[in-house]
C-alpha cells in the first residue's frame, strides 16, 4: 500500500539491528544514569540557593522554585538510581551537591571559602572516585 507518493517499504528494511541496540544498550544507560545523577546534584544544589533565598519560606517565588527543583531533582535522582548500587549513587550525589552548593554560595552569595573548607571538598571529591571505583 503506497501513501502519498512515498516509496513502499519493505519488511526488511524496518528490522533493528540486535547486535547494535546490545552495544547501545550496555554503553548508553551507565553514561544516561550518570547524566541523571549529576543533573539530580545540580537541581538539589540551585534549589539550595533558592531555599536560602526564600528566606525560611517567607518569599512565595523563591520558595515555589526550590520545592520544584528538589522535587526534579529527585525524580532524576530516581531514575539515574534504577540500576546503581544505593550507596553509592546516594553519596555521589550527596558529594557533587555539596561541591556545587559550596561554588554557588561563594560565587553567587559572596561567602567566604577558608582552605579549611576547601580541603574538605577535596576530601569528598576524592571520596566520590574512590567510592565509584570500588
């Protein structure tokens, strides 16, 4: 049956390749979960930003947007956790929330940032890879 002057296509033709959908499959969820979990860290860690901002929720805008972005944030964090171990997607996430809230609040918010404090992240960071290499 031919429609609107397109060429008929045959069966053949529309059969996926199995060997290549595997080799999707088995590359494309690890890097799409980790994609997942970091944009998960980054929902939590501006929705941190705006908490603070809504000033203990007394500001509706600020407010509003920080309960949407741990709200997105979660349902991301659901699904990058779907096939990783709890613990260490948790920390993972947890660990690059805290690096990027750190970075929002000195950038953003002009707080100060002793090297105590950056030491601390470099411990979570190095923290982060070794848990993802265990």
């Amino acid at each position: 049956m031919r429609s609107r002057g397109l060429p008929e296509v045959g069966h053949a033709n529309l059969k996926p390749d199995r060997f290549a959908m595997e080799r999707s499959r088995s590359v494309s969820p690890t890097i799409m979960q980790l994609l997942q979990l970091i944009l998960a860290s980054t929902a939590y860690a501006i929705g941190g930003l705006f908490m603070k901002l809504s000033n203990g929720l007394t500001r509706p805008l600020p407010t509003i947007v920080f309960l949407r972005l741990f709200s997105f944030g979660a349902m991301l964090q659901a699904l990058g956790m779907r096939r990783a171990d709890l613990g260490m997607a948790y920390i993972m996430v947890l660990g690059f929330e805290a690096v990027l809230a750190l970075v929002f609040s000195v950038a953003l918010l002009r707080e100060s940032c002793p090297p105590q404090r950056l030491a601390a992240i470099a411990l979570i960071l190095v923290g982060i890879v070794w848990l993802n290499r265990t």
